[in-house]
C-alpha cells in the first residue's frame, strides 16, 4: 500500500480530501485538515510535488523558455516569477544556449505534465515546430512569433520607435542614425520599417549607409559610436536597440570629445534604472506589464478565468542626452 | 506491454543497449543505433526524457537554487550554464523568492531524481536543515554556508577588499567609507573585518559612522552619495558593495559636481562590463571561474573525476575613479 493510501485509510478521508490538504488547497474543513496532517507527520510522508495533484491536475510549475539570461530579459523574468507566485504557481527556466535539441526538451515537460504551461522569451525551434505542443497546455511568448496559434504579449517596436523619431525631429535633429539590434528579428524588421518611412514621410534623409547591427550591450555600443566617428560626417542622433547600447554610445562620445547632446543626441530602449541613473533619453517599455500578462494569458487556461487586460503603450521618457 | 519493451524485444537488443541508444550514449555500434532508431520511429517512440537515464542513473539535469535573479549573480549563471552544457548537462533555475518551502522544492526534486545536483545561489533556509539532502546527490554552494557538508566556492571577500584598501592609501586617500551590502551577510562581515584591521594598522581612522548598508543597486548608490554628500565632511574615498553600487554613486557625484577622483574616489567591485565602459576602478572578482569550479565540483561526484581547481584571484583594476 502506498504511503498515500494508509493515509486515506487511517484517516477515513476520500482521495480528493487528502489531495486537497496536500495541496495546500483551502476547501476542506479544518478537522480534516488537522486529522490528515497528523497521519501525514506520523507516516512520515513527504509529499512528492513532482507528482500531478489530484484535486487540480496541476504541477503548479510553469516553464520560461530562453535561449540565454541576460539583463534584458531580467525584467519580465522576474516579474513574471512574482506574478507566478502570486497565483501559487513555481517558475523553473529552461536555457537552451541556443540548442534546438535541448529547448524541445521544455516542450517534451509540458507534454509529460511536467510543468503546467510555458512561456517563451526567446526560441530557436521553428514556431511551426513548437506550435503542435500547443494541445498539451497553455504556451505564451514574449518574442513575436508570427504565428496565431502561440499567443504572443510582445509589443509592436515601430509604436516606440516613432515616439523617439517624433521627439528627435521635434528638437531639431534630422540626420538620425540606427544601432539596431539582430538584423533578422521581428523587432529590428519594425523598427526599421518604421524608421524608413517616417523619414520618408517627414522628406528626412534616410541614413541607410549608417545602420549598424547586433548593437546589444555596452561594448557594442562603444564599437558602434568609434565606428561613427570614424566616419567622414557625423549623424546627429543615434537611436538604439536598448538602454545598454546607449550608455556605451554615450561614454564613449564623452571620450572622443563628442558633446551630448549638442553634437550627438542619444535616444535608448527600454527605460532600465541606469538609464534612469545616467540621465539617458529613452523609450519605456513596460516589459513588467508585458510579463504579468504572459502569466494572465496562461491564467486563462489554468484558471480558467479571463483577467482583463489593459492597454500597454511606449512612452518617451526625456533626459539629458537629447 | 510499454513502447520500451516493444523496442527490446523488435530489436533484440539488451535494455542496456536501448537505452543507451535513447540516452545518446557513444558506447554503443552504428548497426544497433540506426536498427533501434529505426524502430524507434516506426513505433513513433518519444524518449521521456524526465525518466532516469537506465545506463547512468542520471537525469542530466542540474538544479541552480537561488532566491532572486539579478544581474550580479547572471555571470554565474551564464558561465555555470555553459559549463554544464560541455558535460551534457541542462541547467533548471528554480527562484523561492526568499520562500523557504518553495526553496525546499528544489531539495525534494534531488531527492526524487528529477535533478542530479544542485548548486546554491543564495539560500534562506538554514544550511543545517539544507545539510541533511546531501545524501541524495551534490550540493555546492556559492554563498558561504558556513557549514562543511556543503561545499563552497565563494572567494573570501576580505582579500579583494584589501586591494582595494592598499590601492586606496597608495595614493594619499585616508578617510575611507563603506557601501555595504546585506549587513548580516558573512561577505559584509568578512568586509567590514577587513577594513576594521586594516585601518587600525595603518594607524588610518575607522569611519564607522560613514558605513552604509543594503547599497546594491545604482539607485541605491545614488542615495548613498546623498547621504555622503549631506554629512558634514565628505570622505575622500568609498569602497562600494559592487559595480551597480559604484556607478549610482559616481553619478551622483557628477550631478553633485564632485569632482571624481580629485574630491572622491570611488572603487567598484566584481569588473562587470559597465565598470570597463564608464572606467570605474573596480576590483575583479573571478566569477566565470567560480561557477565552472562549482561545476567541477558536482563533476567529480556525478563523473566521478575530480579536475583540477585553479587558485583564484582577486585583481585590483585601476581606471579613472581612483
């Protein structure tokens, strides 16, 4: 006889009752709760979380897929690990580095019920791949995925990148260039169709000769602001992949003599602390509401309970590198 | 009769064989891997990879414990990621949030196998009662634990902040204050000792009126310099928590129009990349080297094949804050 069933046994209480109290759940009535905690101490059972709960069929664990943890993704993660929490539910994070092989491993836990639903922050499989676990459990993403059938709560880009183009010609500049992140990615293709015809639009020149890619963190944004001064003429506001770019943008003008903003306005992405801290011109992304909504949209599935859900915007946030 | 089975007896194979097949093991011919691959699916056969590798009894899987994600401790967890990688491991995080039972979780999966080792981040439950799972499998630490059983890899911060200390009197600074981080922590202690004993040898004044506790962010560095700033008499010097710490208060400085270093000189700590770009004196901690060393460490349980630790050092990095 399992552990499990003695305690059914001795107790006198039903499966479901049981499982309840295991389960921290709060629909049973104090006696039973006491009587059944009492035989759990004495068997000296531990319940094993890793099995499926029986009152809930759920494992109460959600799975955040990604292919590196970095700085950027910090922000959601964490939220969404106390949002999770909130609702009783453990986050685990799967890192794949980049491998196909080890990220299906994820999708393989939701389908042996391992974890209840996942979200992914970013993904190397196919969205076409990973779609067929979607019949396993709830699946959100954070990266655009263009697909319909994995629900994503990213934002559209070019909605914050025309605010930082709107305020840039706002205050005069009209030479902008781009340090713009992974050439291929959704967000980049955005922002770039988003530059290109609001410059067009505006009769502005478009400085395709100055995009620079795979401008990601600090150092890259000092390679990408000495390869700018290299140049026989330079812009006269650069707008950035994120707030980390900026910043090594913005120290490394501050070595090459380069006034800010006077010779170069600098404009960054996300609205991190340091740029807070720096004094950094840039866009805020709510990327804490983006993640509370992730787990909302999984929510509605595991919950079975439809939270609404507000309208995100960019905002631009001014300082003092414009 | 389950799919495994089907697949012995289809094959002819041993069990051994299949699973080492399933578990991509190389021990094993070309001709049994492509007949039991083949049959495999046929019978549309998908490796659960959650079930304990029969040929090694390893789940491949290791467990990183901590009770936040920040981005101090992401250099570890990158590196150790990585490392784990190389072997043929995959890295679950599980975050408690400072919940002692959610914390638990991690320990009872050692215990059921789900993971083959854990490494602790930073943990809120007492190492005694974390003590008792090291007989499930491996358990190294980061954070010092202050107990045996479980072994760790932290560096003694005293000797870092004594190249600082050294660094700072070197050139003419005396009045030395402390940003601190948790004020019970053991590195906070070790800290504090540190600079207690050094200044009291070199016959240098104790400021123990200027020590600051909980400084661990750049906005937290920020207000730090506030309060310095607000105080009677400026320091000459600050010794900071870490690089995040550092930056908040050189910021500050600047917007104060404190002259850096000439009124104040600011010392960083861990070299992250920021501290290189905005040219904060920092002191290098070898955190890359640690997480591969706490690989290591579970490695020569898991492989049974102890490598060779390196002797790690602290490294004072003069830039232009000093």
């Amino acid at each position: 006889m399992s552990k499990f069933d003695e305690i059914m046994k001795k107790s006198g209480y039903s499966k479901a009752t049981v499982s309840r109290v295991i389960n921290h759940s709060p629909h049973v009535s104090d006696e039973a709760r006491q009587k059944i905690t009492d035989i759990m101490k004495q068997l000296n059972y531990i319940p094993n979380r890793n099995a499926v709960s029986l009152s809930t069929g759920q494992t109460k664990q959600i799975g955040i897929v990604t292919s590196a943890t970095n700085e950027i993704i910090l922000t959601f993660m964490n939220q969404f690990i106390d949002t999770a929490m909130d609702f009783g539910f453990q986050t685990l994070i799967y890192t794949s580095r980049g491998d196909k092989e080890i990220e299906l491993q994820a999708f393989e836990d939701l389908r042996s019920k391992r974890v209840d639903g996942l979200v992914i922050m970013t993904c190397v499989n196919h969205p076409d791949k990973l779609k067929a676990y979607c019949e396993y459990g709830p699946i959100v993403s954070w990266q655009r995925m263009g697909n319909d059938e994995i629900p994503s709560v990213a934002m559209d880009q070019a909605q914050g990148y025309r605010l930082a183009l709107e305020h840039l010609v706002s205050k005069g500049y009209t030479r902008i260039a781009n340090a713009f992140g992974r050439a291929e990615s959704l967000n980049t293709q955005s922002r770039r169709e988003a530059y290109e015809s609001f410059m067009v639009d505006n009769g502005l020149p478009v400085l395709r000769e100055a995009y620079q890619y795979s401008i990601f963190s600090s150092s890259d944004g000092e390679e990408a602001m000495r390869r700018m001064a290299s140049g026989s003429d330079l812009p006269q506001a650069v707008l950035c992949s994120n707030d980390y770019a900026a910043i090594g943008i913005w120290s490394e003008a501050r070595k090459q003599n380069i006034r800010v903003p006077e010779q170069l306005a600098i404009v960054g992405f996300d609205d991190i602390e340091l740029s807070r801290v720096l004094g950094i011109t840039t866009i805020h992304n709510p990327i804490a509401e983006q993640a509370t909504q992730a787990f909302h949209r999984l929510w509605a599935v595991l919950g079975k309970q439809e939270l609404q859900a507000q309208q995100l915007e960019f905002q631009l946030i001014e300082r003092s590198t414009t």
